[in-house]
C-alpha cells in the first residue's frame, strides 16, 4: 500500500478510537514497545491491516501510546516516521506536540511537514513560533503546512505579519492566499503609530511579481487606501510590467498623490498598456502639465487605444466633455491660461 494512502487510513483509525473510547487503557511498556515494534514493520511491508490493528490497539492507551509511538520513530525511515506522526496528529492528544516538535528539523521534508501538522493539531496557538520558522523552510510542502498552521491557530496575532508579507512576495499562489489571510486579520495600528503591514509590504515590494501585486495592492487598499502610497511608490519602479500595471491601476483607484511624479514618467513607456494605464493614474493623480500632456497625447499618440484612453483621461481629470476633439480641447487652455 502506497505511504498516503495508510496514512489516511491510520488517521481514520486514530480519529474512530479517538471518538469510540470513553477513556485510555493502560498498557503494559513491553506491550506498548510491541506494538509500536509491529506498526513501523507494517508500515514497511506495505500491510495496512496489521498496521491499523497496532495503531487501534496504541490508541486505546491514549497519551502513554502517542508517547511510545514517536519516541520510538527517532531513526526510522521517513516514510515511517511521517505515518507515526501523521496519525498522532489525528489523535488530538496534546502530549504528542512536544515529541512531534523534535522532527521539525529533520533532513527529510515530508517529516518536516508531517511534524507541522501534528504539531497544529495537538498543540494548536501554543507553537506559533515554530509555524513562523517553518514558514522559512526551503521545501514548498513545509512552507504550506507552516502558512495553513498559521491560517488556523494564528490570525490576528503580530508576530505573523512578516510572514504574510513574505508569503505575499513568494511565487507559491497557496502562499500568497494564505499570507493575504494573515494580514487582512492583522489588527489595526493605533491613530498616528506605524502599520506593521505596511512596514512589512513594503519591505519585499521589491520582489513582488505578477499577478501577486494585485493581491498586495487589493489588501493595501482595502486597509488603508490612499496611505498604501509607500507600497505603490515602490511597486512602480519594479521592472516586472504586470506588477507595475497593477500598482498603476491603485493610483488610479485611490488617488496617490505621492506617486504622480513616476505615473507622469510612465506614461511615456513605450509599452501601450503601461501607458495607458499611467494615463489612468495621471487622471487621479495628476502633475502641474498633466492636462497639457494628455491633450498632446491625445492629438499624437501612435495608436488608437492610447489616443481613447488620453480621452477618457482627460473628462476624469477636467469634467469637460470634449470627446477627441483635439482644437476645443486646445482652446479651452488657452482660456484657462487667460484667466
């Protein structure tokens, strides 16, 4: 029988006897050493029977056939070491969260992370720090059961923001969605202090790509809108034109003011979306030659989508309802220019 297959089964056993006993049996230490001798040898031989009587028969001790479980896993193959782990898990039995913790530093990832999940189950917001290490961990599998440890046991507390952040910044989606789970529980700053998560977006702005600035940009907005503008300010100058774009289009949404400076230099790109969508954000946060500019783009601009989008920038900034008509838009500033 294939590892992930006994280990759900295993779960199952643990979870029936979990649920069935109404309280533990003890067992003999030589018994319970024989048993957990006959479940890693099941494990072995692939014989999922022998191995869910062992585990039904050590669940029936409650904590002392936990304990025996994972303490005599040190050493062993991964595979078993992963099914003792992943079955004390389901348990629920807090004592095996202590023993659990020793093989989240073990070389093999698939320990690593079986060690998190049984670590959350039993242990819950007792171990947010190992959650937060774990989320560093160099294996995607780790880092998952790390963000969902920290999803489920840990929103709302500070010392989970950084890894929201980096979570945002990773080019994992599940991390990206579990990390924007964690700063939107993130709580709010008190009036006049420093807001962590936008101190720490800040931070791997840089690092961002694609599509993921939309998610950042979307969680900025709705905390803070126009006080996003360190976030924004930086996304503009990455060279990753998706998150550029998506930083443009926020300007446009909330009106950064601190931003109009390089908007005005984007709109200028050579690439027609990322003009347009600078001319977007040149609408809502305008330069002194902002209108000036537009007009000239919407009489020159090599393409009939940018000379649109000139238009529609245009009413935006002025309210005036001049379409393309290049000679009215140019009289009205000299009007405006005369006073």
């Amino acid at each position: 029988m294939k590892a992930a297959t006994l280990t759900l089964l295993l779960c199952a056993a643990a979870t029936s006897a979990q649920e069935s006993r109404p309280e533990s049996r003890p067992l003999p230490p030589a018994e319970r050493a024989a048993l957990t001798e006959a479940f890693f040898g099941a494990v072995r031989s692939g014989d999922d029977t022998a191995a869910l009587r062992a585990a039904s028969k050590l669940a029936e001790a409650g904590d002392a056939g936990v304990e025996a479980l994972l303490d005599h896993a040190v050493g062993r193959d991964p595979t078993e070491i992963a099914c003792a782990l992943r079955w004390s898990a389901d348990t629920g039995l807090p004592v095996a969260a202590k023993p659990a913790a020793r093989f989240a530093v073990h070389d093999d990832a698939g320990v690593r992370a079986s060690a998190i999940v049984c670590v959350a189950a039993t242990a819950g917001p007792k171990e947010i720090a190992l959650y937060v290490a774990a989320t560093r961990d160099a294996a995607p599998e780790v880092r998952r059961r790390a963000y969902d440890a920290l999803v489920e046991h840990a929103l709302g507390a500070p010392e989970t923001v950084a890894a929201g952040a980096e979570g945002m910044a990773s080019d994992d989606s599940w991390l990206v969605m579990r990390g924007a789970a964690l700063l939107q529980a993130a709580p709010a700053p008190p009036p006049g202090g420093v807001d962590p998560v936008m101190s720490a977006l800040t931070a791997v702005a840089p690092r961002i790509r694609g599509g993921n600035a939309a998610a950042v940009l979307d969680v900025v907005g709705r905390r803070c809108g126009a006080a996003a503008a360190p976030v924004v300010v930086k996304l503009l100058a990455v060279e990753d034109l998706e998150a550029v774009i998506a930083a443009l289009e926020a300007v446009a949404r909330h009106g950064i003011a601190e931003a109009a400076p390089r908007v005005r230099a984007l709109a200028e790109h050579d690439e027609p979306t990322v003009a347009a969508a600078a001319f977007r954000g040149l609408a809502a946060a305008p330069t002194p030659d902002a209108t000036h500019f537009l007009v000239g783009r919407l009489e020159d601009a090599p393409t009939e989508e940018l000379r649109e989008a000139a238009a529609i920038a245009l009413r935006r900034l002025t309210g005036k309802l001049f379409g393309r008509d290049v000679a009215r838009w140019r009289r009205w500033l000299d009007d405006v220019a005369q006073g």
